[in-house]
C-alpha cells in the first residue's frame, strides 16, 4: 500500500537498485543491513520472497526487526553467515550484492561457485573496482545485461545487473566504465571520466613540484592516463571535449 511504502525511507540508490531488479521468486541481498531493499522488491511485486544476509550481529537483527516491523515474516527472513554462505545452490533465483568494495564482491562470488552456478541474475553495485568486477562476471559465464550509474555524496557508483551468457573479452576502457554505459553514454559516465581527468590533472601538478627519479615513472603514467582520458571524452563526447 502507499502507506508502508512512505515509511520505507529508501535512498536513490536502493531506489535504483529496486527499479534494475529483475522479477523473480525468491532474491537474496548480501550485506542487507535493513532489509530495506527485499522490502521494497516485495511492495513492488518483483519477489515472492526474499533472503536478508548479514556477517554481523548487528546488521543481522536489524534486518530481522524491519521485516517484522513490516509483517512480512513469512515472505522474508534475515540470515546470519557470510557472503553467498548461507544460501543453498537453487534456493534463490537472484543475488544483489551491493554497497562493497569490488574486492570483497569478487570474493563472495569466488567462495561460493556452486551457488553463483545457480543464479538467474546477479545485481551487483561495486564502491570501488568496477574492472574488476566486470572481467569476473565473465569468467564466471556471465555477461552484463544492463548498467547504470548513480551519484551519490559527489561519487559515482556503477549497477551492473548480469546473467548467465557470454559475453565478449573486455577492453580496458569496457571493463573499466562498462561496456553497455560506453554504447550508452550516459551524462553520468561523461562527468566520472572528467572527474577522473581532473585527478590525474592534480596528480600531474603535484609531480611538476617534485624532481625525485621515482617520480618520472608516475609522471609519465599520469601523462598516459590523461590522454587516454581524453582521448575517450573526445570520442564518446564529441560536443564536450
């Protein structure tokens, strides 16, 4: 009802997240701290049921205190464990693990082959190490089915929503900003590559100052950045660059 859905204070991201989720019986969320987004995939019809994982104590009971807050006990449960752990290969359809750094995404799916094996989709929203995450959906057998990116405190986050399927060998560039995003071109990917570009700039004054040997590496690393930086704004933006 529109009630609970008021009182389900969700951030953009989460809002996000919910609106890239596909439909699907049974969704577990990794590191779901309030449970908030299986709530709304539930108000929204997009899952039966729903799987709120948490490593911590804390997390943990949270998620389990707002699911009851919301009656939805027989829809939703929270589990204690880490990672994909807790869930059994077939029990649930999707995962969305989000809200992580790319390296601790990449290890919950390395832990846990047989479950991954069984997913439908994987929704995934990497803090840090978009690259990373993309080259192993690939190595994993699946390929990106959409991609978005969200601003949040000045930072953009890339969502990566993937399915089993192949999917062709990434170029850095792809791998890095995401293929979909780079046919896409989305204003957003076009403010993270010039923000990017504005902090290899800073990087490149700060060398100016320093003579050291061990800086003509960097600076000549910094130069490479900078130009592959504008080469691809240029490319993909030609009215901006």
């Amino acid at each position: 009802s529109e009630n609970t859905s008021d009182k389900l204070n969700i951030s953009r991201r989460l809002e996000l997240l919910a609106e890239m989720a596909p439909a699907v019986d049974t969704v577990c969320d990794i590191g779901a701290d309030h449970a908030w987004l299986l709530i709304r995939l539930i108000q929204l019809g997009k899952a039966r049921r729903g799987i709120a994982v948490e490593v911590t104590e804390g997390p943990y009971r949270r998620s389990a205190r707002n699911i009851e807050a919301f009656g939805l006990e027989k829809r939703l449960e929270a589990r204690l464990g880490d990672g994909l752990g807790p869930i059994r290969p077939g029990e649930a359809s999707a995962a969305v693990i989000a809200g992580m750094g790319g390296g601790t995404i990449g290890g919950i799916l390395e832990r846990s082959p047989g479950v991954v094996k069984s997913l439908d989709y994987l929704l995934l929203q990497p803090m840090s190490q978009p690259a990373l995450v993309r080259r192993q959906l690939r190595r994993l057998g699946f390929r990106i089915l959409r991609e978005a990116m969200l601003e949040e405190r000045d930072i953009l986050y890339p969502i990566i929503l993937a399915e089993p399927g192949e999917m062709p060998e990434l170029s850095p560039e792809e791998a890095e900003y995401g293929p979909l995003l780079i046919r896409e071109r989305p204003p957003e990917l076009l403010r993270e590559l010039r923000r990017q570009l504005w902090s290899w700039r800073r990087i490149q004054e700060g060398l100016k100052k320093s003579s050291l040997e061990a800086s003509r590496e960097k600076k000549a690393k910094a130069r490479e950045e900078i130009g592959k930086l504008e080469e691809l704004i240029k490319c993909l933006y030609p009215a901006e660059a």
